[in-house]
C-alpha cells in the first residue's frame, strides 16, 4: 500500500475547494442557482458594464467558471481548466479594479485571489488524486498547458481591452 502523498493531498483540497466555489459563482449566472440572475439577468448585467455581446459575454464567464471548477475539483484538463477559470476572473477584476483592491470596498480582491489560485492550479497540475493521473495525464501535456494559457490570456487581454475601449468613447472624459 502506497504512502499518502501529502502535497498531493493538498492539491486535491485546494482543487477541490477552488473549484466548488468557482462552479458555484458560474451556476449562479448560468442557471440562477444560489441566488443568482440567471443567464438573462446576467446577460443583462453584462452590457451594463460593458461586455457586448451580454448574452455570450455571460455564457462564457458562466461556462469559465462552472466548467472551468468543475474540471479543478475531478482534476481532469487541469491546464485548460485553470486557464479558463483565471479568464474569466481577469475579465470579473477589471469590472472590480476601479474600486480599488479590497473586497469590502467592492475591489478586485476575491475575482483576483480565484483567478490566481485556479491559474496556480492549472500549472501545478492536479496530483495524484485526479482523473487526470488516472488517465495518464492525456488532457495534461505541456503543449496543453502552453496553449491552454496563451489563448486563455490573449482572450481575455482582447475581452478587457474592447470593454475599455467601449467605454471610452462611450464616456470620452472618464
């Protein structure tokens, strides 16, 4: 009988962990679980801060999310499921970066710390206790991790980017 690994039993706490909270904040947009919006509120909600189209901008921080913790807490595509967990959360901290850092201020603190821990995850991998390892890391490859990554982040950067700009020039003076 094997030893039990303890750096891969915390990696399994915290996937676990970070993962249920993220599929919890999608579920909230997606279905309107948990007392959330829904997708239409959520859509709705979207453009008002400046995510156009709403409707796909909700659906895919709401699939990030869900998906991207669902993915955390089995431990399978880790890469891709960390990558689209911090995407999401880049695109939730720059709706929240005008108030500041802190949570209790309406910052950026929580969406932050979610989307640093999940990217953190995606590149540790997901240890031993993981469907990932049980399937020979298939969907755990450094070419995943690099592209999982690379088009995580050139998404995002283009996503806040557009938001900016459609503010701007909706709002020439801010």
């Amino acid at each position: 009988m094997g030893c039990i690994n303890r750096r891969d039993l915390a990696l399994l706490a915290l996937r676990a962990g970070t993962g249920a909270v993220l599929m919890a904040h999608g579920t909230q947009k997606l279905f309107g679980w948990f007392g959330g919006g829904g997708l239409e509120k959520t859509a709705a909600g979207m453009e008002h801060m400046g995510f156009t189209p709403g409707r796909a901008s909700a659906l895919a921080a709401g699939l990030g999310e869900t998906g991207g913790g669902a993915l955390l807490v089995l431990g399978l595509a880790t890469p891709a499921a960390g990558a689209a967990a911090a995407g999401a959360m880049a695109g939730a901290v720059s709706v929240h970066a005008p108030a500041g850092f802190f949570n209790q201020a309406g910052g950026f603190e929580y969406p932050a710390f979610l989307g640093f821990t999940a990217a953190a995850i995606g590149l540790a991998g997901a240890g031993r206790y993981s469907l990932d390892h049980a399937t020979g890391h298939t969907f755990d490859q450094p070419w995943t991790l690099a592209l999982a990554f690379t088009t995580t982040a050139l998404a995002a950067a283009a996503v806040v980017t557009k938001r900016a700009q459609d503010q701007q020039k909706a709002d020439p003076e801010a």
